[in-house]
C-alpha cells in the first residue's frame, strides 16, 4: 500500500509527552511493521529538551530506531523555525505533516509561527488533536485563526473514534444490507442508546480534565460523531468515502438537545474521590454526562437518542444500541452496534423455545471481529496516520463538523453555567443504569 504515497517527513510536535509516547509512536511501530510505508517515512521527534531518540522511544516502538530523530527546538520562538525549515528542506520529502501531540494553549502560536516562517505551502498538512476549542466561540475563533495560513484541505482534525474499525463499519453495513436501509427510520425504530463508558478514571490528567469534563471531552466530539454516523444517510456500498463528512455534518445539523428538558434529560454526574484526585476541591466537574437528543430529519423526528457517557464506570463499553419497535404481533428487536471492546454486531432475535409448549426466548444472532476474522484489527491511530499520509480526510472531522458539535451542546454549558444544574455523586466502579436510576 506504500507504493502510491508521497515520502513523508513527520513532525511530532511534543514528541517527549504521553500522548505521543502512549498512542502515536506504538501505532508509527505498527504501521511500519505491517506495511512498506515504512520506506517513505522519516519521523522527526521536536523536543525543548535535549534528549535521545532512544530515551523518547518507547518500548512498543523500539523498531523505529533507525527512521527516528530527535530536533531540538523552543516551539515559542519565532527564529527557531527558520532552523526548522532548514531541516525540513535537507530531508527532502515530497510532503511534510505536523503532528500536535501539544497542550491545546501551544497550538495557535505554533501554527502562527509555522505560517510566519512560510512552512504554510501545498505540501505541509497540519494534525491537530482536539480539543478544538471549550466553546462555540472559541471553536470558531481556532478554525479561523488556523485558516489564516492553512487551506482546510491541510487540516486534519483528529476524533479518533471516526477511524476505529466498528465505526468505519458502521457507514458500510448500513448501506450494503438492504435488510436494515429499508427500516431505517422513526417508523421502525423507537429510539437509540448510545454508550461510551470508561473503566478508568482521570489518570492523572487532573488539570486538562478541571477545564474539560465529560460533556466537552467526550460527547462533543466521539459521542456526537457516532450518533451522526447511526443517522446519516448511507453510504453507497463502494467505499466511497470521501462525501462521509458532509454526510455526517447533514445528520448533525439536524440534531438538539430540547430545549424545554435541558433541566430534566441532561445528566451530570462525578464520581467519589474526584475531587481529591483532581486536586480541586470544591470541583463541579462531571465525570458522568448523560443526555437525550432529537433531530428534525423527517427520517427521525420520533427518535430520540440517548448518549451517556463516564469516567470510573464498572466497564469499558463503547456500543449503540437501536431499539426497534414492537407492534401488536411481534416483539420489539434490539441491534447492538458494538465499537468496543469485542467489536461485532449482535441482533437479538426472537424464537420459538423447544418443546411442546408455545413459549418464545429471545436468542442473539452475532458477528464478532476478532472470531469471524483472522486478521488483526489495526487500532485507530494507524488508520489516522495512514489516512492522513495519503491525503484521505473521511476519518477526519471538518471545521464544520466541529462547529456544529459545539453548537448542539452550547445550550448545556450556558444552562450548567446560569442555572449551576445539581450535579450528582456516583461510586466508582457503577453502572450507566445505575447511575441514571438514581438521578
Ligand atoms: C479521548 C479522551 O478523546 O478518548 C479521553 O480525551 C478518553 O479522556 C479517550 O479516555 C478514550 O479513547 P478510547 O479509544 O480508549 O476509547
């Protein structure tokens, strides 16, 4: 799959961090492992400190010793980037990506810099990791300061869910399988649950996580692109996903939070400890979020879809579960999306139960990724960084995307904010269920 792509030189802004180290250096590994990329590709490490290209590497990744460097540079000043243009122009590559594994303050003064030292031209692209902004305005106010010196075909914006396999899946199974095109509407479907739960906590991250909070951090982004990819339109079965963003951002400008329940169906919730953990102690951060949303495509108005989503939960669970409805003859059936772990499908079906007696059950019909394939499932940060070499922005989230992300939940921060909506204790380790039967 190399063959077609341009040699790459990359750039890993905070090269040294956790991001880097944890997701983007062990999938480099794979991806060069597993594929001849690695030819085409030099990585470059930026780093303040002084360091090695063996002490930055991490275990995972000890295979990139050879194509990895280290520059040393102080991103803030503006005459190091005329070093950095020098370097880039001695490794000679038909295309350059800058890769921000940054805190999000440092990412505008990056940018302006790079586009002040004229590293702005066709061939550079920009990877940006979200947050993309704590507000609506603020959201805007990135993308047009990007767009000073980058065309939007040069960003690429992160939201690494897009790229894991099940929801990649999810824009072809709807449209190759007639069975599920033809009743995918509120006239079939009653509503739809979707589940992001986390068993880990906060990890340390205390500081990013005070600013953030659940809604910001997952339902904004992750959260809202699955609910936009379970009601966009289809895509055709050939895999032509270059019009997946304008799908998506069609299904998501259809999408409210009601105004009238904000109070009611908007769930905030935080977890014992938290605020010890986070080292803020009168803290309202949630760590738990959960919401109902509604949308004006004709296709869906009697649709709601529930998104929840925590932090310290009793699982890790990534699903979307579409209820279909029942009539006076049949039993309502349940289509579990599964994205992870144990990616697959399951379709509760029900059956005749053995026997002389006419009794129903309900019995699962399922697909699993890791059973009915033998090949690996690359993670999504491979997929992201493949995608981006070639020049694929389907698995990226446009500016667009991002504004109307921002806009559906606005309402929920301005209302958090003027009415201070009680926020509620959970036990570490509980349920989704659990949680939102107690509020
Ligand atoms: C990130 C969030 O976007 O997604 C983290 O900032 C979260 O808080 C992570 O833990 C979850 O990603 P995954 O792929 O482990 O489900």
């Amino acid at each position: 799959m190399g063959q077609e792509l341009p040699s790459t030189s990359l750039l890993v802004f905070g090269a040294t961090g956790d991001l880097s180290r944890r997701y983007l250096l062990p999938a480099l590994s794979e991806i060069c492992e597993n594929s001849d990329i690695r030819a085409r590709l030099k990585i470059v490490g930026l780093s303040r400190r002084e360091v090695k290209a063996e002490d930055i590497l991490p275990a995972k990744a000890a295979n990139l010793v050879d194509q990895f460097e280290v520059f040393q540079m102080d991103y803030s000043r503006a005459d190091q980037y005329r070093k950095l243009k020098q370097k880039i122009k001695n490794l000679d590559t038909e295309q350059v990506i800058f890769y921000f594994a940054v805190p999000p303050e440092a990412v505008l003064p990056i940018i302006d810099n790079l586009g002040k030292a004229g590293l702005d031209g066709d061939g550079v692209k920009l990877l940006l990791e979200k947050p993309f902004g704590s507000d609506l305005a603020s959201a805007g106010r990135i993308i047009d300061e990007a767009n000073r010196y980058f065309k939007e075909e040069q960003i690429y914006r992160i939201d690494h869910y897009l790229a894991k396999e099940m929801a990649q899946n999810i824009a072809v199974f709807l449209g190759s399988n007639a069975v599920f095109r033809h009743v995918w509407s509120s006239e079939f479907i009653d509503f739809i649950e979707i589940v992001i739960a986390e068993k880990i906590g906060i990890e340390g991250r205390g500081n990013f996580y005070e600013q953030t909070g659940a809604l910001r951090d997952i339902i904004q982004s992750h959260g809202l692109q699955l609910a936009a990819l379970t009601l966009m339109e289809p895509c055709p079965h050939d895999f032509d996903f270059n019009d997946l963003p304008a799908r998506r951002l069609a299904a998501l400008k259809q999408l409210t939070i009601p105004e009238k329940e904000l109070g009611e169906s908007v769930v905030r919730a935080q977890y014992d400890g938290y605020q010890k953990e986070a080292g803020a102690p009168a803290s309202a951060t949630e760590t738990f979020a959960a919401l109902k949303l509604t949308s004006s495509d004709p296709r869906w108005t009697q649709t709601p879809v529930y998104l929840a989503t925590g932090k310290n939960l009793d699982q890790k669970l990534t699903q979307i579960r579409v209820n279909f409805k029942k009539d006076n003859n049949s039993e309502p059936n349940t289509l579990v999306l599964r994205v992870q772990p144990r990616e697959g499908i399951e379709l509760d079906l029900w059956v005749k139960q053995p026997g002389y007696e006419r009794k129903l059950q309900k019995k699962t019909l399922s697909f699993s990724y890791e059973q009915d394939f033998e090949d690996r499932l690359p993670n999504a940060y491979e997929q992201i960084l493949v995608d981006a070499m070639r020049g694929s922005q389907s698995l990226f989230a446009s500016s667009g995307e991002v504004l109307e992300s921002w806009r559906i939940i606005q309402p929920v921060l301005d209302y958090w904010k003027t009415q201070g909506a009680s926020l509620k204790k959970y036990k570490p380790g509980s349920s989704v269920e659990r949680i939102l039967e107690n509020t």
